[in-house]
C-alpha cells in the first residue's frame, strides 16, 4: 500500500477495484491542500484501502486513482461523513470539473 507522493502503488492480485478521479482545479488553494492531504490519511485508515497514487499538471488537471478491495469498500468511503464534507468542498470551490469513474481491474503488471 502507498501513500506517499510520487510513489506507485503495489495491488494485490486481481480482482480489485479502482476509483479513478479526474479534476481541473479552480485558483487557489482556499485549504485545498490541507483537505486534499487528510482525505490521503483519512483513506488509508478505511477497511479495504489498498493504495493511491495522484498527479496534477501546472495547468491545474489532475488525476487520482484509488485502489480498493471492492466496490462495498468504495461506497463506504464514499459515505464516509468527513469524506462527503471534503466533496461538497470541492464542488463548491475547488474544482472547475470533475470526474468519477470506477473500474474493476482483472489485469495488472508491471516491471518493479
């Protein structure tokens, strides 16, 4: 499991789940950080949390990808009342855009 800047995550054998989030960033920070910083620690303590990596360009588009044990975890982080007070935050001033998609992933390799 990761969740450290920069690091790539090491998954389980499939299937496991995927919450891929897409944004593009209004100006500013307005906490945004903070917030998006404790989401990362507040994530990594749900049951069924297996790792996160992230990546913003300086043109303010970013993308998030989640792994989770199944979709019953996703919903509940989805649910999870600190979480939802994170999303109406960037609904009403951190994101210009955004996107949720989620995967089931049967496949998985790389070269680590």
């Amino acid at each position: 499991m990761s969740t450290q800047p920069g690091a790539i995550t090491h998954t389980p054998e499939q299937p496991y789940h995927a919450v891929i989030f897409t944004s593009r960033r209004t100006d500013g920070d307005r906490g945004y950080d903070a917030m998006a910083a404790r989401m990362v620690e507040l994530g990594a303590t749900q049951d069924g949390f297996l790792g996160i990596e992230s990546a913003r360009g300086a043109d303010g588009l970013g993308i998030t990808v989640s792994y989770w044990r199944d979709g019953a975890a996703i919903l509940a982080w989805k649910r999870n009342a600190e979480h939802e007070r994170a999303q109406a935050g960037g609904k009403a001033a951190w994101y210009a855009e955004y996107h949720v998609r989620i995967a089931k992933m049967e496949r998985a390799y790389g070269g680590d």
